[in-house]
C-alpha cells in the first residue's frame, strides 16, 4: 500500500476538474511519503525530527527513492525542511512513474492534437486500490485529500485520524501548506506594487 501513490491517483480520478496547485499536492506527497516510511519503520520521529533506520528497502520505487533521501547522520533532518526538499516537484515524479506503469494515458483534443492533454487513468488494481481506500474514507488519505481541496475537510461523522505519528504528520502538512500559501500572497503583492510603480501609480 502507497499513500502517496494513492493520494495522485485520487487526485486524477476524483478531482479532474478541480484546480490543485502543484506546489500543495506535492507537500502532501511528500507528508504522504513520510506516514508510509514512520509506518513502515524505515524512520522514527525523535521529537519534530526524523531519525531513518536500518530496513528493508520499500517494494515502491518512488518510496524507495524516499527512504534513500533520508538523512542520515544525527540528529537527522526535521520534518518540515523533509516536506520543503522531497516536496520539490513531487507531483511530476508520481505522475511520470504512473505514466511509465501505464496506470495512465493523455488524452488528447481533436481540435489541438499536438498540444497537451488531459490525464486518464486506465482501469487497473493500484486504480481499484486506492479507489477502495477512497470509498472506505480511510483517515490519512481523506485528510491529505481534503489539505489539498481534491474534497471537503472531513465531517465528524466520518473517521478520524487518532494515530499520535498519523497526527504530527498531517499537521506539519498543514502548516507547510499554509506557509507556501503565505508566500503566494506575499509575492502577489510584492507584484502588483512593482506593476503600479511601472505604470507610474
């Protein structure tokens, strides 16, 4: 089971014609690679800071690539600089390894045939898999969904994420989510003053 292979395949399949900034889902990614490695005992969290073991290495090759990406000499490297360096432009690894599968094809318009496309998924089992854990509202997967807006925050009604490590993950999600939202909007009016000076504003 991949969570964050998961969590891209939801993100095709569920929410084609919703907006999802790259830079977000790639946070949530990158959260999501690290829930799969504390839970597959290939890292501990020591306070705020993971701290890799010895393991067997991961079956997935991107999680693979992730556990390889660790740090290893102490004290190790804290989860939200992890989130901000694996993060950067993690859509597109997932993306291209869901392509190279064949999980994927692009579909193209008749009226622009050599420009672009949309994503489709073909029916296969990671398909049906992670359609399953979606259908079944599994916690971490709905509320890494829901961080990025492929759905609405979860109601009470639903599961909740009660695991303390589930927990520090999601949160450091939250907040990398929010700095980068911050940036965004500092940017945005860092621009518009330099595009009022130039028009003589």
């Amino acid at each position: 089971m991949s969570t964050p292979r998961d969590l891209m395949i939801v993100a095709l399949d569920v929410a084609p014609g919703r907006f999802l900034d790259r830079g977000d889902l790639s946070l949530a990614l990158a959260g999501a690679e690290a829930y799969d490695l504390l839970r597959a005992g290939a890292v501990r969290l020591e306070g705020e800071r993971l701290a890799a073991r010895t393991c067997p290495e991961p079956e997935d090759r991107l999680l693979a690539e992730a556990a390889a990406a660790l740090v290893r000499e102490a004290p190790g490297e804290s989860l939200p600089d992890w989130l901000w360096r694996r993060g950067r432009g993690l859509w597109s690894a997932y993306l291209a390894a869901l392509e190279a599968e064949g999980q994927v094809t692009w579909e193209r318009s008749r009226w622009l045939p050599f420009r672009g496309g949309r994503t489709v998924l073909r029916d296969t089992e990671a398909r049906r898999r992670a359609g399953f854990r979606w259908a079944a509202d599994e916690p971490v997967l709905v509320a890494l969904a829901a961080a990025v807006g492929i759905r609405d925050e979860p109601t009470p009604a639903e599961p909740a994420v009660t695991d303390d490590t589930a927990l520090t993950v999601l949160a450091a999600v939250h907040d990398a989510l929010m700095e980068l939202e911050a940036v965004r909007q500092r940017r945005a009016i860092e621009n518009a003053a330099f595009a009022n000076v130039w028009r003589g504003a």
